[in-house]
C-alpha cells in the first residue's frame, strides 16, 4: 500500500508490470534488476512507476537497494509525487534514500544521460546509485569515456584514481566489470617487484565462475574483447615494475616474450587506485571557500592539474602521459558522510538490531557515527562508528 502522504499529491500512480511488482515484493533488488535487465525499450515507464510503489511501500527492508536499482535504469523522481522538498520531508525518507533521489534529479544527470545515450560505455552511468560522493570524479569520467567511445579504439582506457582512502575508489574500479557485464581482472600492486610479475599475477577478484588464471592468459582469453584490469594500489610497486604496460598503453597490444605473437589489448580498460596526493587533496579541500558544497567544475579542474605533477614523480612522466585521466577523490561533505552512514545502518549484517531500531534512535545512530568521521580513513571510519553504536544498543 502506497503511502499516503504520496497518494495525497496524486490519484492514481501506475501500476508497474506483474513481473516487476513481484520482484519488488520479493524484496530483493537483484530480482528487481534482473526484470529491468529484460525491460527492453519499455523499461523506464515500469521503473518509474515502480518506484513510487517502492517509496510508498513500508514493509520492504531492502527498500533502498531497490530504489538504487530502479534509479539506474532510468526511473526521474522529478515525475513522481515527491518532486519537492517538502513531499520529502512528509514522506520521511532515510538520508540515502533522499540523497540518491536527489542525485538522480540534478542538470548535471541529466546532462550525463544525454552525453552518454549512445555510447558503448552508457551502463556505467549506474556507477552513480554505487558510490556516494565525487560527483565530479564521475563527470570527468563520463567525459572521457564519451570521447572514446565514439572513435574506433586505438589505444586502451587508462584511468588513475586517487585520494584518500575509504572514498571509494576500489568500490568505483570494480564497477566497471559488473556493470559492463565484462571480465574483470585484479592485481595487488603491493606483492609486485618486476615487470614479470604484473602478467604472472593472479586476480584477487572474487569471481566464483572463472578459473584462476594469470593475467598473460586472462588478456590471451579475452583478445579483441571488452574486459576490465584493476592495478590497486599502484603506487606501493617498484616504478619499474611499470615499465611493461608502456607498449600496452600506447599500441593496445603487447607480447609477453620474445618471438610469441601478439595479443591485441585495445578494448581493455586499466584502472589504477592509489592514494598518490592524500595530503595534497585533504589541503586543497580545506582551502576551499565553500568545502560542504560540491566543487564546481573549475575548482575540479584545478585540482586534477595540481594533482597530475605528484603523480608523475612518483610514477614517471613516461606511464602518465599514457594515461587517459587521472581522477582526483576528495573528502566527503557532510550530507554525503550522512547518506554513507545511514546506507551503512540499512544494510548492516545485525539485521534484527537495526529492524529493532525506531525511526528516532536510527537518527541518531547516523547523526552520532559522524563525530567519529576520520577524512583520512573514509568511508571506513563511519562503517566502525556505526557497528559500535549498534553493539552498544544491544540489550540483554
């Protein structure tokens, strides 16, 4: 039953799809996304729809990673009956509810979906409802790879991102290959001494259904194909070690020993994670005239300009000037570290202890786990402070 603070601003919403209304009502969000997935060409009228029916229903416990999944495949808060502040407000909805609506129903989202209609990369523009925060990390990125997309791919995508840790950086790289439904493949930089080392290493990406394999023969098995390679923690290597992913970068195509054929790696997309300019980013956020507001285009640009010279002394001007972007992560205003800790509540392992909860002491669970924010750790430190207050709410 749809809630009435909704029902007051409308007569009669539309009833989403049978097969979309039971998975809602299964309260699962992957059945929710695998029905979107089949939507074809009719799926955001359902998924506008069904979010209405989703922000009205009070009995789904799984109502956020719902609305995320229904945001991502194109459903506008703007068209349904909260499309004001104050429809938000009586609706009492959690801060990160509130803020991904939010976030879906900006000009600059609307500005992303056109520029990303038709490209290859447009699944991505769901990296949105996966990540809080850096906003204009996102925009950068979008940038580029719309770009890219609309030339014949001669060279890979090479994108850096960097900060602080607990900002969501390796959250962010391992989107790619769910999102794109790709292979994705990850190196630990920290175990690395030499160029061999990069392609005999084997992924620590938790996939079930692959085989372990080296990533000489994850790029072998995936030639001339869309897939994804993770380099997390890039820095913590030896800078020679590097050295080999010059040709890869440069050519899209690499051999691995001397008189072996070569493999074609145009289509593959790099992602580096690394905390290169920590400091440098915690200063320049400090230093700005507004720090609780998102940055403006131009201050991002600043920053990433101020950003690429650190991350050439420490990696070398020769596998910088390969790389497509380098994507700077900064600290957290204060609405979003509220969105992270309330997300973090919802989908706390203790289930029975936050189902236990009343809306008034959930409050303040979110609102007292931000004293013990930590910029330097993130997203991390809100996860500690909110499992603390839980265990402390325990009653015996």
């Amino acid at each position: 039953m749809l809630h009435p603070t909704i029902l007051c601003h409308q007569s009669r919403p539309n009833t989403p799809r049978p097969a979309l209304l039971f998975a809602i009502a299964s309260d699962d969000p992957k059945q929710v996304e695998r029905v979107l997935e089949h939507g074809h060409d009719d799926t955001q009228d359902p998924a506008q729809s069904a979010l209405e029916f989703t922000l009205g229903n009070e009995g789904l416990k799984h109502k956020l990673g719902i609305v995320k999944k229904l945001l991502g495949y194109g459903a506008d808060p703007s068209k349904t009956a909260l499309n004001d502040s104050k429809a938000k407000d009586e609706a009492v909805l959690d801060p990160a509810t509130k803020y991904y609506l939010d976030r879906a129903d900006t000009v600059t989202t609307r500005r992303i979906n056109a520029l990303m209609e038709r490209s290859v990369f447009r699944p991505l523009v769901r990296m949105r409802y996966g990540i809080i925060g850096q906003d204009r990390a996102l925009e950068q990125l979008f940038r580029v790879l719309s770009i890219h997309s609309e030339k014949i791919a001669r060279t890979p995508v090479v994108v850096f991102l960097c900060g602080p840790s607990g900002h969501g950086k390796s959250m962010l790289a391992h989107q790619f290959g769910s999102l794109l439904e790709v292979p994705i493949h990850t190196v630990n930089m920290t175990t690395l001494r030499t160029a061999d080392d990069i392609w005999r290493s084997y992924s620590i990406s938790s996939d079930e259904d692959a085989p372990p394999c080296t990533l000489v023969e994850f790029l072998a098995n995936n030639e001339g194909k869309r897939c994804v390679v993770v380099l997390d923690e890039i820095e913590k290597t030896e800078r020679k070690a590097l050295w080999s992913l010059l040709v890869p970068w440069e050519l899209g195509r690499c051999t691995f020993e001397a008189n072996s054929r070569t493999i074609d790696v145009r289509n593959v997309i790099w992602v580096g994670t690394s905390n290169i300019g920590n400091d440098l980013i915690l200063d320049y956020h400090k230093s700005l005239q507004r720090p609780e507001e998102t940055l403006t285009r131009n201050e991002y640009v600043e920053l990433m300009a101020t950003l690429r010279p650190h991350v050439s002394d420490q990696l070398g001007a020769s596998v910088l000037s390969r790389v497509s972007a380098i994507l700077p992560f900064v600290p957290f205003t204060t609405a979003e570290k509220r969105a992270i800790a309330s997300e973090i509540l919802q989908e706390s392992a203790v289930e029975h202890l936050v189902q236990g909860l009343s809306r008034e002491q959930r409050e303040k669970v979110v609102e007292d786990s931000l004293k013990d924010f930590v910029p330097s750790e993130g997203a991390r430190s809100l996860y500690r402070a909110v499992s603390s207050l839980l265990i402390d709410s325990m009653d015996f």
